[in-house]
C-alpha cells in the first residue's frame, strides 16, 4: 500500500499532562512470571485505566 507522508505527528502537551505514573509495562506485566488476563489500557471505561485520562484527552482532542 502506497500512502502520502503527511509529515510528523507531535500530541499536544495536554496529553503528555494526563500521562500516568505507571507504565505501560507495567501495566502489561512485563516481567511477570505467573499467566494473567490482560489488563485493559485503552478503550474501556476510563475509569477502570491507569491510561483513562489520556484516552478522554485524545478522544476529545479528536472530536473536537
């Protein structure tokens, strides 16, 4: 597939404000040794994410 390069993306300071404290590796359980379910990071409720408020800013800043 053939697309056009429409330059660079750069978020908004906004959305690097609503980042959590906690990674995404973290998150992911990157260095876990026992199986788990998935811990939800986009998507779902924001509520029930450690990425919530980034999601609502990304969204918003979409719709906008």
């Amino acid at each position: 597939m053939n697309r056009k390069l429409r330059g660079t993306f750069t978020p908004p300071p906004a959305h690097f404000a609503r980042l959590p404290d906690v990674s995404g590796n973290t998150v992911n359980g990157v260095g876990e040794t026992q199986p788990r379910r998935p811990t939800p990071i986009f998507w779902h409720k924001p509520e029930i994410e450690a990425h919530g408020a980034l999601q609502e800013s990304i969204v918003a800043h979409f719709n906008a």
